[in-house]
C-alpha cells in the first residue's frame, strides 16, 4: 500500500576530484531508504537521506550517448515543466530542439571555452543528466562535468532511469510528509 526506495550512499564528497562512475571496485558507506505513498515522494525522501537535493528550477545540463538521445527528449520536457531552462551539448542539444525543446547549445570541455565545465564553477546549472558510452575515452572526456559538479555540489545523474525518477520525485519536493512506521506497518497485509 506505499512505496520504499533503497538508495546506495557513497562518500564522494570526502574524496575531491574523484571520478563518480561506478565500478566494481567501488563500495557505498551504507544506504538509506525513503518512504512515501507515490514512487516519486518515496524516491525523493531516499535521495534527501542520502545527500542528494532535488533543485526547483534553474538551468538543467543534458548530455547523453547516443543510444540516450530519444529518451532524453522526455526527461527534458519533464525538466521544462518543472522550470529548467535547457542546455545541451551540439549532439544532444539537435535532438531536442528537433522535437520542439528550447535549448542552448554548449561546448563540451574539448571543444573549447566557454564551455560546461566553466558554467558549473559558475554555478550556472543546478541539475545534470549526462550519460556515457562504455568506452574509455567517453568516460574520460566527461570525467571533468561529473568532478566539477561534485565539488560544486550540483545534482547530477549518470543513467536515463536516474534521471526519469528524479523527475518524478520533483513532483514531490513541495509536499513530503512525514509517515509513523507503526501506521505502514498496520497496513500491510497479515502474513
């Protein structure tokens, strides 16, 4: 009758300049978990105790593979509704304004300044969604976006899904409540 979200809590943060891609070598500090009555309150509430705020609006940075392109038209539609302005990298940026996004184009780190990174230090993005291809390069090059917004503590997400839920749970950061685990308990079906 609710829903529980477990969310993984890794201690980036107390490491500066780390890379934020995970491998298999990678081991979280603990986890935490949100419940709410909707996916989107429970999800919200398990990235709120793992240290990840949700922005209300601002300027939201896309960037994703290739085999992301399409999917990242929803999520920024879903981050247009939620008041983002839009800014995406050429490749990303052509696909949503083929589908009627507002969308500003930016460099990537390799293609020269001003570019994204500078607009992170900046503190001219509040929300990220960039997604990479498996190959070693891909992840290289981004490697700058993901340290920067970590040091600069923006909201960022590395997968499709990620991002889709925090859309979601946006929904929600106006109106969480509180729950008694008695009362969900009692909820629940006798076994």
């Amino acid at each position: 009758p609710y829903f529980s979200v477990k969310e993984a809590v890794f201690p980036f943060v107390k490491f500066p300049g780390v890379d934020t891609i995970l491998g298999p070598e990678m081991k979280s500090t603990g986890e935490v978990m949100g419940i709410g009555a909707s996916f989107g309150e429970a999800f919200v509430k398990s990235q709120l105790a793992a240290g990840v705020r949700l922005p209300r609006g601002g300027r939201a940075f896309i960037s994703v593979r290739d085999a992301d392109k399409l999917a990242a038209v929803a999520i920024a539609r879903d981050l247009a509704e939620h008041g983002f302005s839009i800014v995406a990298t050429r490749g990303t940026g052509a696909v949503l304004a083929a589908h009627g996004i507002a969308v500003t184009m930016v460099n990537k780190v390799v293609e020269g300044r001003p570019h994204i990174v500078d607009m992170i230090k900046n503190d001219e993005v509040s929300f990220i969604v960039n997604t990479v291809e498996d190959k070693r390069s891909a992840i290289s090059d981004s490697r700058s976006v993901r340290t920067s917004a970590l040091a600069r503590r923006v909201t960022y997400y590395t997968t499709i899904s990620g991002a889709r839920a925090a859309c979601t749970g946006m929904r929600y950061v106006a109106a969480l409540e509180p729950y008694r685990l008695q009362d969900l308990h009692a909820k629940l079906p006798p076994a």
